[in-house]
C-alpha cells in the first residue's frame, strides 16, 4: 500500500513536472513567435527614424536654398542700387554740361550784342 503511494504521488510529481516543462516550451515558443515581431517593429523604428532624417536633411537644404536666393536678391538690389547712382551722376553731369554750354551762349550772345553795337556805332 505504501510503496503504491509512493508511487503514485512520484507519478503526480513526474505528471507535474512535465506540465511545468510543456508550459515553459510553450513560453519559450510565444517569445520565438515574438522575436520576429520585434525585428519588424524595429525595422518599422529604423525606417522611421530614417525618413525623419531625409526630412531633416530636405528642410536644411530648402533652408540653404533659400538663403542662396535671398543672397542673391540681395546682390541684385545692391546692383541696381549701384547703377541707379551712376545714373544719377550721368545724368547730374550732362545737366552740368547743359548748364555750362547755356552760359557759353549767353557769354556768345553777348559778346555778339557788343560788336553789332560797335558796328552800330562804327555805322
């Protein structure tokens, strides 16, 4: 009687450790079901993270881009600016010109008034 006790209850202990063994194999095999899950999700981050990047790396560039074109805006007012002024001398000059060649006439006139009235007075 004893003896098939003993038995019995080393039977149950067999019985529940190879339940306890079945349970392991059967987490372990969901964690390996799991792995190839995380691999994607990190797959899934990296590319992420790599779009992100790209993003980062276009908005520098248009960033740059920009700056290039407003640079460059800048030099063109800054030309404009300098022809404007030479324009402006151009012009101040030939008005100086004007102004130089009406005082040689009326200096002509004059002198042209001055002789015909010595003619006048010779007549």
């Amino acid at each position: 009687m004893r003896e098939q006790e003993e038995m019995t209850q080393q039977h149950q202990k067999i019985q529940e450790q190879g339940q306890k063994i079945r349970e392991q194999k059967q987490k372990m095999t969901q964690q390996e079901e799991k792995i190839p899950e995380r691999g994607q999700k990190m797959k899934e981050q990296e590319q992420k993270m790599t779009q992100q990047q790209q993003k980062i790396q276009e908005r520098g560039q248009k960033m740059r881009e920009q700056e290039q074109k407003m640079t460059q805006q800048q030099q063109k007012i800054q030309e404009r600016g300098q022809k404007m002024k030479e324009q402006e001398e151009k012009m101040r000059q030939q008005q100086q010109k004007i102004q130089e060649w009406g005082q040689k006439m009326k200096e002509q006139e004059e002198k042209m008034r001055q002789q015909q009235q010595k003619i006048q007075k010779w007549g």
